[in-house]
C-alpha cells in the first residue's frame, strides 16, 4: 500500500470513527459490541484501502452490518442498554437521542433493526440490504415489513392520549 493511500485511510479513521460507532450501535444495540465493530470496521477499511474505493464509509457499513449479522446468528439473546454519546452529524445521533424512536427500536430483533436502520436511517435499498446481509431480497423485505408492525404498535402504545 502507498504511503499516501495510508494516510488516506487514517484520515478516514480519525474523521468517521464515532459515526460508524453510532451506527454500530443502532445495529447492535450495545455501546459495546458498538466500539469493537467500528474499530474492525476501520482496520479491515485500512487494510482493504483500495478495495474500499471511492466510498470507505459505505464499506466499513457493510463490515459492520456483516459482522454484527455473524455475532447475532451465532448468538439469539441480547440486552440493549442507552449509554453512548450522541452527536448531530449524521442520522443514528437522531435516533439514538430520540427516546421514544430508540425504545421503539428496542422492540425488534437485531435482524429486523438492522434492515429498519439501514433502510429507513441510511436509505439501503433492500436489495442493497439483502446482499449486505447474505439473504435473499423477499427475507429482508418480510422483515421490514414485520418491523414497521412492531414499530408502528409500539409508537402507538407509547402515545399518550388526548381527551377533549
């Protein structure tokens, strides 16, 4: 790798890492799981420089969403916790500072909330989702689908009532 395409990728690296760690958070749901899959997401960006073209960030996505995808086949229960820092610069600092949109987002399971952030947050196609994720088209639109049903029952219920 060239010395400049190095220090292009560190300058990737120290300009994106705290939105794809707000993005991995959205995915994951854990401040935690978030920090480990950002900073893979940065290093295999780093070591796949030119293979990650001219849209990085789109690549670390999808190293985040694919591995978060590998953590959650291998392991069905999770808990979700609120502790990350929350920043306006990009659509996951909305979501996460939005109470009633991030509690909402709780009630699915991570493969359903990873096809509502990546569709509804960053405006992934399905197909676009669908090989991102490894599954076929019609599975990543059922689950939306299944998720906009959560979601909209959940809002709904959190919605407090207004009396005339």
């Amino acid at each position: 790798m060239a010395h400049g395409a190095f220090g292009d990728a560190e300058e990737f690296a120290r300009a994106r890492l705290d939105a794809l760690r707000r993005f991995a958070y959205l995915i994951s749901g854990s401040a935690a799981e978030a920090d480990d899959l950002a900073q893979i997401a940065v290093v295999e960006v780093w070591q796949r420089w030119r293979k990650a073209g001219e849209n990085p960030e789109a690549y670390a996505r999808q190293v985040i969403v694919t591995r978060n995808v590998s953590r959650w086949r291998r392991r069905r229960r999770e808990v979700l916790t609120d502790d990350v820092d929350s920043r306006p610069d990009d659509p996951a600092a909305t979501a996460v500072g939005n109470g009633a949109l991030w509690q909402a987002l709780q009630q699915l399971g991570k493969a359903e909330r990873t096809v509502v952030v990546l569709h509804v947050l960053y405006r992934y196609t399905f197909s676009e989702i669908a090989g991102i994720c490894g599954e076929p088209p019609g599975t990543v639109s059922s689950r939306y689908a299944r998720a906009k049903r959560v979601l909209r029952s959940h809002l709904a219920s959190a919605q407090p009532t207004i009396r005339s």
